[in-house]
C-alpha cells in the first residue's frame, strides 16, 4: 500500500525430480536428463485442506475478520479513514471485526493524535471522521514491522473472538518481491514499521500463518502482494488469498463495501468472501480515473502452478528459444517495479514469437490452468487518458504477478521456497546471459 506515495517514496519443473536436482540451466550441453531424472525427489510442501487452515475454529460466530493495521508510517489517515469505513458496518453477533491499529508522532494529527498501538472490537456509528470503537487493550508503542507481533494479535484475536471461519488482512506498504533502489530496498515484504525501521518479510508471513493455526482468507491491503514468489510461500495455512499485482491507491480497500455484504450474509464460505472482497475493491476502482488490479488465487492449486511453470521454463531451454523469452520479459505487463511482470501475459507473448510446438503446449497449459484452477476472480483496469496504461495495459494482467528481471536473481531471492522448489532463478538467469 499504496501508489501514489509509494511512488513518491521509491521512484515443479518439467518433473518433480527436477526440483530435486536444482537443474541449473546454465550448464547447457552439460545437462544429463536421464542423471537427473534418476535423482530422489523430495517432498514438496502440499497446499492445505480446507479442515487444515483453521485449528482454533469455534464459539458461534461465523467469521472473525483481524485487521492488522499499521499506520505507524505515512499512511496513517487512511489507516483512520479504512477504520471509519469499518465502522459504518461494525461486528455483529455472527462476524467479529477486530484491528489491531498502530501510530506514531510525525504523520497525521487528526482524531486526537494519539500514539501506540491498540486493540479494537469494531463498533457500528456514524460518526465517519473519528474512530469511537471501544479500546479492548492497550499496547502502548510496539513494534509493527516484527512478525511477532502479528502472531500475538493472531491468537489473541482468535482466543478472544473465536469462530468457525477466519480472514486476515495485513495493511500498509507492500512490495512484493524485488531488490530496488529507494527506502524500501533491504528485502521486500509487508508492514513497514517508520519507527523501528522494521518490517516483515516474505518468509515470515509463512511463519505469521503458521503459528496462528492458519486462516481461511489471507488479505493484503498492500501494493504488489499478488505473486507466485509470495503465494507459494504461505499456501500451506490458508485456503484462499486475495492481493493486487499492482501498487494500490491510497485509499485501499473500501472497508464499508467489502464487510456490508459478509455481515448481511455472514454464512458465505471462503471463496465467496474472497470473490467479495475482491468485487468490493474493483467496484470501487471502477468509477475513478486510476488504474487498478486485484484478485484472488486458490492455495490449493499453486503446487501445480509451479510444476506447469517449470514446465514451460524447461520447453524454452531446450528449445534454446531466448529470443521468444526476452521479448515476452521485455514486453509483458509490468508494473510500479518493473521486474514484476504478469505471469499470464509474460506467457502469451512468448507464444506469439516461439517457433517450437513444445513451447506452445507447454505455455497454453500454463496460461489455461492461471484462469481456470488457479486465479478464482481477476479485475482490472487501465489508467484514463495515461501514457503509462497505453503503453502497459494493466487490463490484460489476469491476476498473478511473477518476479523475472533482465539481470541475474539475487542471492536474497533463492532463501524463498519457491526458489528451493522451483528453478525459476535459474531460468531468469539463463535468460540474463
């Protein structure tokens, strides 16, 4: 989250037994496949069951929805605002909306500039300039950016406010994954933190989910969160997760149209939430000038997404069709960070250059199984009357993001699971030669 000040601020391969093998392309002629076909696979982290991702459900409710919401850097009105739109629909007996809301001195002064962190049960009012929701606890002034203290809310929220389904919203910057120049530049995650000059990273999200006994729907109210890189990483303790490819405006999600309906229908299962979640956001959008995206990916098909991109990545090697490669990575929609491109759209370009059937096979299977199984809803929007959007249509992103720059990968990048499990980085460098 978001674009506007973001910008301001920053200008299983072909075979599973492949990813055992960590096939380094970049070996050429020296590749034996039979060698490493023979090699002993391990065993891939599986995407979880539907029973799985909610140890701690219980008590009457139907949905407990905890937003994390750290304001404690320059996005702290809309933080304010986002919690008024809450409050315009407030908890009920069925669906608990519980944030947990950070800010500090410097940004906004509004609602009496309060300081710290606190715990919130979000009450129904009209009152749209200042939050009146009961403080449940009062943290004073913890720290935003360290994963820790999204376990701690996780549990707490969970034990206090149990029910039979979760969500998890996570609000502030996000970015995705990328090594870029600018204040956000140490490793990229989620919930920057202005005072500690902490945040959380990508693998640490995992760790988030995993310790809180999973959540049924993971929300990122944060720019750039939609990626294979993020989603394989968290996909074992969640069923569905809802993100942009693209920096978000300002504003994010409008909490008033998004909760209104689970609060009206509060029995709808995970997908739905999801679909309404995304719906809510592009609804939103639609009406403005502003380019956008926003969808949601089912956890349960991302371990084939990854053994269809190897797959695809592999065709192209063999092929040694680099040229097909660099124009669709060259050319694909991209986004704030350009090494971000739309896995779909990287595809379909390589198809429309490539000579060899395989490739083509290899890449429509790809690009059926991302709007079949895979992607369960993508909106999006180009920008009116923009010369960024003319040249980048952001309508033919189709909801999933990919990291896939013209140099080599950094090391950082390989401490990712989808790196282990993949040989994505190594694909992205054979193609950087």
């Amino acid at each position: 989250m978001k674009r506007k000040i973001l910008l301001s601020a920053v200008a299983t391969l072909f075979s599973a037994s492949l990813v055992s093998a960590q096939v380094d392309f970049d070996k050429g002629g020296s590749f034996n496949l039979q060698e490493a076909l023979s090699v002993a696979a391990p065993v891939v982290p599986a995407a979880p069951k539907a029973e799985s991702v909610n140890k701690t459900a219980g008590g009457t409710a139907e949905w407990t929805i905890m937003v994390f919401l750290n304001g404690k850097n320059n996005l702290e009105k809309y933080g304010l605002k986002d919690f008024n739109e809450m409050e315009q629909v407030g908890s009920t007996g069925k669906v608990n909306i519980v944030v947990e809301m950070g800010r500090m001195d410097g940004y906004d002064t509004s609602d009496g500039n309060w300081t710290g962190v606190r715990r919130y049960l979000v009450k129904k009012d009209s009152d749209t300039s200042k939050v009146t929701s009961p403080v449940v606890q009062d943290l004073g002034m913890i720290d935003m950016g360290d994963y820790n203290s999204v376990i701690a809310f996780g549990k707490w929220a969970k034990e206090k406010y149990p029910a039979k389904k979760y969500m998890l919203i996570l609000w502030n910057h996000g970015a995705g994954w990328l090594k870029a120049m600018g204040p956000l530049s140490a490793s990229k995650g989620i919930s920057y933190d202005d005072q500690s000059g902490n945040h959380i990273n990508t693998p640490q999200m995992a760790t988030i989910l995993k310790e809180i006994g999973g959540v049924n729907v993971l929300g990122s109210d944060a720019c750039l969160m939609q990626m294979a890189e993020v989603d394989y990483e968290v996909k074992p303790y969640v069923e569905y997760i809802v993100g942009s490819e693209e920096t978000e405006p300002g504003d994010g999600y409008t909490y008033n149209t998004f909760l209104s309906p689970v609060v009206s229908n509060p029995t709808m299962n995970p997908e739905t939430l999801a679909k309404t979640a995304v719906n809510a956001y592009s609804d939103h959008y639609e009406s403005q000038d502003g380019g956008y995206t926003q969808s949601y990916v089912k956890a349960s098909a991302i371990p084939q997404l990854l053994k269809l991109t190897n797959d695809f990545a592999y065709a192209i090697t063999q092929a040694n069709d680099s040229v097909a490669a660099k124009y669709g990575r060259d050319n694909a929609v991209k986004f704030a960070y350009a090494e971000n491109k739309d896995l779909y759209h990287f595809t379909q370009l390589v198809l429309e250059k490539t000579n060899s059937a395989d490739v083509k096979a290899k890449g429509q299977a790809l690009m059926n199984f991302i709007t079949g199984d895979l992607v369960g809803l993508s909106r999006s929007k180009d920008e009116a009357g923009s010369y960024w959007s003319e040249a980048n249509p952001l309508s033919k992103a189709k909801g999933i993001a990919i990291y896939i720059p013209s140099t080599k990968v950094p090391d950082s990048y390989k401490e990712m699971q989808w790196a282990t499990y993949s040989n994505w980085d190594e694909f992205v460098d054979w193609l950087a030669k």
